[in-house]
C-alpha cells in the first residue's frame, strides 16, 4: 500500500486536527513535501506538533521521514536525486549541484535501507568493552585513516581508553597486542586493502571484536564479526572518494550517539566539567 492510499483509507478515523493536515496533504502531495513544518501548520490551522503526529499515526518515524518517502513515492519509488559523476567539463555550478545531490541521494538511499540490527549490536558490544575495561581502535587507510581519526575523536570525548592507526605496520603491530576484551573499528571504501585485511585477521586470532564500516560484499564484510554496511554508486578508483567518507562519519556519529546514550548518567557531568574548562581559555568579546 502507498503513502497516500495509506491516508486515504485512514482519512476517517484521524483526528480533526490530523485530518486537516491529511486533507492539505492529498490537495497537493509535492507541495506538502516542499513546505516547512511552520507553513503546513498555519495553512491547515494546526499547531507545528500536530503535523508530527499526523505523520507518526500514519507510520512514519515523523515529518522528515514522512517527506522523503512520500518524494520517493512520487518519483516512481526512487530516491529524489539522481547520482551523477564530475568531470573535468563541470561547471563550478554544476560541480556543487552534483556533489550535492550525490550526497543526499547516497544519504536518502542509506536511510531507506537501514537495517538496525547491526547498529544494536554494535553498540550493545562496544559498551560492553567499555564496561571491562577494554580499548576500542579505529583503523583505515588513505582517506579512511582520516575517518579513523575521527571515530577515536567521538569515543576519546567518551571518556574511552581510544587510538586510531592510518599506517598498515602499527595497525598490524596495535592488533597484536589486542585481547579478548578489546575492540577494533575498520573502515575502508573498498574493503579490499591488504593491510586491513591482515589486520582484521590478527585482531581476531586474539579474541578481539572486529567491526567493519564497508560496502556489502567485500572481503572486509566477511571478515569482521559486525558488518555495518556503507554502499553507495560512487566508483572509488575515479576521484577523491566523497559520498562514502560521508556515509562512513555518519555511521561511526550513530554508533557514537547510540554509546553516549546509555551512558549519559555516567557522561552527562564529565562533558558539563569539559565544556566549563573550554569556556575558561576563550577570549571574551
């Protein structure tokens, strides 16, 4: 059943606020979906909440979710933006236009087809090795090791025993001295770096978790315990690779904000103490 089948069927057993916002709705579907949720309140004289709740009693997880399935739906079932590759011919114009909606379009297909079970399970182990005691590493190569870096940045502000390795020799030497009570984070674009994959099999021969941040198929996502899957239709050997070092800050943020909040009794002082320090080398205006 459609978005707006769904409505109609449901029109009569909404509310009359929500049915006002159903009837703005099914008047004009691609302008509900251009409007903010300030000008969909006013023009079915709701409040703004109401227009969320109408799209949470019609399933959606609220007004975003509501407009990106309903865009998808009436494009024909596909996500409104078309990936396009640059080429040195683009103009500035049409350079920034394409980066753009490569980007919207890799993070719409990903929001599509999320699966959560991989992220609870991810978080569920990683606070587990947080518990013990245990060290969480991030590794990844080339424009991955900058991603790394920012994975050991999120869980350093944890309070996390936390490292992350750019360079193939220390990630094979880290994963040596991993334990059982010890965690590993990859990411790789391709999956296919021969020093990862080395990696990955060391940490496991020492009873380390090992998660990957990859696309499906490749070896490293047969390889770790916990795939997360990060696939998109940028080509990586064309360019520098922009939607997947993207897709790859946006899984670890999930990853991170998931840990924080279920330790946000243990957190919560820890960052007001954090930030009360920053404030204090500031300048004042």
């Amino acid at each position: 059943m459609t978005v707006l089948s769904r409505i109609k069927s449901c029109l009569k057993d909404l509310a009359p606020a929500q049915a006002r916002v159903a009837q703005l709705l099914l008047a004009d579907p691609r302008v509900f979906c251009a409007l903010p949720v300030a000008e969909l309140a006013q023009r079915a004289q709701v409040s703004n909440p109401t227009v969320v709740r109408f799209c949470r009693s019609v399933g959606m997880e609220g007004l975003s979710d509501f407009k990106l399935k309903m865009a998808a739906e009436l494009s024909g079932g596909a996500v409104p933006f078309v990936h396009q590759n640059v080429t040195p011919a683009d103009t500035t114009d049409e350079l920034a236009h394409k980066v753009i909606n490569n980007a919207m379009k890799a993070i719409a297909v990903y929001q599509r087809g999320l699966s959560t079970h991989g992220l609870d399970d991810c978080i569920e182990k990683l606070n587990h090795v947080i518990d013990q005691g245990g060290r969480i590493e991030f590794y990844g190569v080339g424009n991955s090791g900058i991603v790394a870096q920012d994975g050991q940045f999120k869980f350093f502000r944890l309070g996390c025993n936390t490292v992350a390795y750019a360079d193939g020799h220390l990630q094979v030497m880290a994963a040596t001295l991993l334990s059982k009570r010890d965690a590993v984070v990859v990411i790789s674009n391709s999956g296919r770096s021969r020093d990862i994959l080395d990696a990955v099999e060391i940490a496991k021969k020492h009873g380390a978790l090992t998660i990957g941040i990859t696309e499906t198929g490749s070896p490293l996502a047969g390889l770790v315990k916990i795939h997360l899957a990060a696939d998109h239709a940028e080509r990586y050997e064309h360019y520098q690779p922009m939607i997947s070092r993207l897709l790859h800050l946006l899984i670890i943020d999930i990853v991170a904000t998931g840990v924080a909040l279920k330790r946000s009794d243990e957190l919560a002082p820890r960052w007001a103490d954090i930030k009360r320090n920053l404030q204090k080398r500031r300048y004042r205006s």
